[in-house]
C-alpha cells in the first residue's frame, strides 16, 4: 500500500462518515462541517503525494487498486450531494407549504371573505 493508497482510503472513510451523519434524523452539522474540513486536508495532501508519485512510478496492480478507490471516492461524493438536494428539495417544499399557509391565515383575519386561491 502506497500512501496514496492511505489518503484515498481517509477519504472515503470520512466520506462515509458524512454519508451516515446526514442520513440522521438530526444531522449534526458540526460533525458533518468537520468531516468535511478533514476531507479538504486529505485532498491537499493527496495533491501533494500525486505530484511526488507520477502515475508511471507506479505497478499495474497499485494503479488498478488506486482506479477502485478513487472510482469509491466519486460514488460517496455522488451520494453526498444526492442527498444534500434532497433535503435542500424537502426543505425548499416545506417552506413554501409555510408560507402558504402563512398568507392564508393573514387573509382571514384580514378579510372578511379569505381568499383561499393560495391552496
């Protein structure tokens, strides 16, 4: 194993970590802002030791294993940001349901006929 093999592992692990904290009923967006600084020193570090360890150095085994941990990385990223709109979509919803109701509980108690066109 590499170290480059060690950075991607760390950040697919912290990947995984995110995953399952936003998967949560009450995710902890502290844990989840951590992980994702810890993830952006990972990638920094994996800048470094890509350009330390050109592809050519490497064996055709070790590219092979590199190519499925990276190939991991990107799904975990995929899942990532599929769930994050998902909630972003849930939550944009129930803000409009709100404000819905919102303006029809003005109405009524502003007119004496509610305007109920908001439904």
């Amino acid at each position: 194993m590499t170290p480059l093999h060690n950075i991607l592992g760390q950040l697919n692990d912290s990947s995984e970590a995110i995953l399952r904290e936003i998967d949560e009923n009450e995710p902890s967006f502290d844990a989840i802002k951590s992980q994702l600084g810890q993830r952006e020193e990972l990638v920094k570090k994996l800048g470094i030791l890509t350009e330390a360890n050109p592809k050519d150095s490497l064996s055709e085994e070790e590219r092979i294993s590199l190519r499925f941990l990276f190939e991991t990385f990107v799904e975990l990223n995929d899942g990532i940001q599929n769930n994050l709109q998902n909630i972003l979509n849930s939550h944009k919803e129930k803000l409009g349901t709100a404000v819905n109701q919102r303006k029809v509980e003005k109405s009524y108690r502003v007119l004496k006929n509610p305007d109920i066109s908001y439904f």
